[in-house]
C-alpha cells in the first residue's frame, strides 16, 4: 500500500467519528428505545386530542398501494403498519424465540421451566380478571388484550435502574417475556384469525418451500429471502389468518448455526487482506474489478462468521426499535379521550378490566405460578434472584403497550371499545412502569445492603 496516500484525520473528520460513536452507543442502550416509545405515544395522545384531532384519523386512513402488473393491494396507511411493517417486528420475536431456544434461556427443559410456568400465570390471572369484570359476550372478546408483555418497555425501565440489579433477574426478565410473545402470538393464530382460504394455504406454503429451497442451496445474502418472505405474508393474509404470522414463521426457519463454508472464515479474511498488500491497486498490480471481487470474498466471510438468526436480528433490531415500534404506537396510541365514552358501562368495565388485569394481575400471576412450582420442587429461584427480584419482575410485565394495543385492534370492531381499551392499556403500563420504578430502587437497595454483609462473612 502506499503510504503516501496516508493522511493524518481532519478535526472535522475526528468529531463526526465521536458523534456516530455517541449515536451508536446511544442505538444499543435499552433504556433508549423504552423513551422513544413514550414519546411517540405521548406525540400520538396530544394529537388525537389537540384542535387537529380529525387530522389524526384522516392521515392513518389515508389510502396507499402497491401493485404489479394485474396485482393490486390498497389499504390505509394503518393497514401498512399494523399488517405490514409489524410482520418485521414479529420476524425479530420470532428469531429471539429461535435463539433463546438454541442456545438461551430456553435451550433446556429444566432452565425455561420456572420463567414458563411464570409466564403462563403471568396469562392465566390477568385474562381471568379481565373476564370476571366483563360478563358480556362482546367485551370478552378482549379477554387477551392483558396477558402480553412489552419486551422493548419492561426491558427498557429494568435499564433505567442501573447495575444494582442482579443479572439474572434481566434474564429471568427476557425469557419470561419471549415465552409471553409466544402465548401471544399463538392467541392471535388461534382466536384473532378468520376462517382459513385454501387458496391462500397455497400461496403460503410456496412461500415456505421457496425460503427451505434458498437454505437447502446455501444461500446466505438475507435480500434473497424477501420475495419468498412476500409470498409466505401474501397467502396467510389471502386465507384470514393474520399476515403477520408470517414474521414469526420466518424467525423460527432461521438457521442459528454459521453457513458451512469451504475455508474458515478470519482465514479467506486473512488471505485476501495479504493479497490487498501484496498486489496494490495504486501500482498498479491489480484491477479495479480484482480488487472489487477481493472486498466481495471478504464481505461473504465476515457473512460466514456469525449465524442467519443472530447477523439479521443484530441489523434489524435499530429499524424495529426506533422506527416500526415508534410508529405503531404513533398510529395506535391516539386515544381521542372525548371517543372513550366512560359514561357507558361497558367501556368503564373493559378500562378497568384492562388496567387491574395488567396491574395486579400480571404480578400476581407470576409470583403465584413461581411459588407454586417452587414449592412443588418442580424448579428453584435462579442465584442471585430472590423473590424480591421476582415482584419487580411481575410489575415490569405488566407493562403490556405495543402487543396489548396490538391484539386490542384485533379484538375490538367498536370504536368506542377499542377506544377504552387502548386507554386502559395505556393508564396500565405507565402505572405498572412507575410501581416497577419504586420497587426497583427498594429492591437495589436492599441488594446494595446485603452484598457488604456478604463480603464481610
């Protein structure tokens, strides 16, 4: 290489670097996602309440389509993102499930069954809670709307109480959240779909063979995966089930183990960086085209040296985090609180069935299920996690927000229901935060005084 061409950075150039270092420090902080989220539904609350209410509506209901040749698609806005963009959201659930079951909190029988049977409490009490407050047969179709948890949210409030908090308890906290999303996303296949249109079978299913096709051949580049990922999305929503089950289908098919490859991978790196050195272009010794085709090897290794499921979520989790979630609350948080009519009986029962489902009975829930297995010696607590850290993991997931207002929309056709609900919802997971909050900073505390007394025996 020629040194010459060497410079040393501008100041510039210097403080550009530390800003998109500051930002990318900033994109992996937990706690930074959970704010956003806020925001946007706070954005969202004053703008279906402001004097340009009618705007709100009129805007998520604004038609948009896409189409090919003879093929047309035309919906709302609302339509793209709920049906659309979530399916990406649902791919990043679906591939954490995959994960956690490879090589995670899942991988063993024994190690998921305490964060299971936690999480299967965690459904059970709030949906029973929920049905004994709403006796009529069209509010109880919002019987789920309480059993999910808010990964991105409870995760991100966890965050804000800092290192005090035992390690364990955020994993305890994570699987018992991913095995909540696959209740959830089970409910919403079984419950929440229409009757299925074989046509629509079919389409899916070449969807399906057409993404096993692409593994079966090697093909690793994940673009390649985005028409059979079309297809699989096109026919579950052609037969009534809801199209965004196609997200978590494409997470569970995701390899979790690196490509098999001819040469190891830091090896073929290796290779061509001494080829870089040893013929370089500015002598001459190589090509434009050479030197392209090297960058192209070495990209395909670097490619190689992680897993499908880990390199994808790793890239999509920015998009999902600060873009699709945001969104979805933007366009689904707008509760017009003059739309809620509380003065009904039935939108007072399913408010407060919604918000005592999340709050007390989320908690509740989880501390009954992990005694009960406890006691049973079907499981122990995990070390470092008392039953302390246990509470502040129930409070947490009763912060239900994206998948509770997600299923609510699927739940409820009456305005003025779904109006309550999503309200309910969103009184639930700000309470449920704040309570998770307080008792977090007691519970540090308590750590914080018991670990000087550990040391000290």
């Amino acid at each position: 290489m020629n040194r010459q061409l060497l410079r040393p950075p501008r100041p510039g150039e210097l403080l550009a670097g530390r800003a998109f270092s500051a930002l990318q420090h900033f994109l992996h902080i937990e706690a930074a996602s959970g704010v956003i989220l806020l925001l946007a539904a706070v954005i969202a609350l004053l703008w279906a309440n402001s004097p340009w209410a009618a705007t709100y509506e009129h805007f998520w209901h604004t038609p948009l389509f896409f189409g090919f040749g003879g093929l047309k698609i035309e919906q709302s806005l609302h339509f793209w993102i709920n049906d659309a963009l979530m399916t990406v959201f649902f791919l990043v659930v679906g591939m954490e499930i995959r994960r956690e079951i490879h090589e995670g909190a899942l991988a063993s029988p024994r190690q998921a069954l305490l964060p299971a049977g936690a999480a299967l409490g965690g459904v059970a009490v709030p949906a029973l809670i929920y049905l004994a407050l709403n006796p009529a047969p069209l509010q109880q179709q919002g019987w789920a709307i309480p059993t999910a948890t808010d990964i991105a949210f409870a995760v991100g409030v966890l965050a804000l109480l800092g290192r005090g908090i035992p390690a364990n308890v955020r994993i305890f906290l994570l699987a018992l959240a991913i095995i909540d999303d696959i209740v959830a996303v089970l409910i919403i296949a079984l419950f929440y779909s229409g009757g299925l249109d074989s046509a629509g079978l079919i389409v899916a299913g070449a969807g399906i063979l057409l993404v096993l096709a692409l593994q079966g051949i090697g093909v690793a580049p994940a673009y390649a995966y985005v028409l059979p990922g079309a297809l699989l999305w096109f026919g579950l929503l052609k037969t009534g089930a809801h199209p965004t089950l196609a997200g978590v289908i494409l997470g569970l098919m995701t390899p979790v183990l690196p490509r098999r490859a001819h040469e190891y991978p830091l090896d073929a790196v290796k290779r061509e960086v001494d080829e870089l050195h040893a013929r370089p272009l500015q002598a001459g010794l190589s090509s434009p085209e050479q030197v392209a085709a090297r960058l192209a090897r070495m990209r395909s290794a670097q490619r190689d040296l992680l897993p499908a499921v880990t390199r994808v979520q790793l890239a999509l989790h920015p998009w999902v985090a600060f873009g699709i979630m945001p969104l979805f609350a933007l366009a689904n948080a707008g509760v017009s609180l003059s739309g809620a009519d509380l003065s009904l009986d039935s939108s007072q029962q399913v408010l407060l069935g919604i918000s005592l489902a999340l709050v007390l009975g989320k908690p509740l829930g989880v501390l009954l299920a992990s005694a009960l297995m406890v006691r049973l010696n079907l499981c122990t607590l995990p070390p470092g996690v008392s039953w302390g850290g246990i509470a502040l993991v129930g409070l947490l997931a009763g912060i239900g927000f994206t998948m509770s207002i997600f299923i609510g929309g699927l739940a409820f056709a009456d305005p003025g229901l779904l109006a309550a609900a999503k309200l309910g919802i969103l009184l639930a997971s700000l309470l449920a935060s704040v309570l998770g909050l307080l008792w977090g900073v007691l519970y540090r505390r308590r750590q914080a005084c018991r670990m000087p007394a550990t040391a000290a025996q």
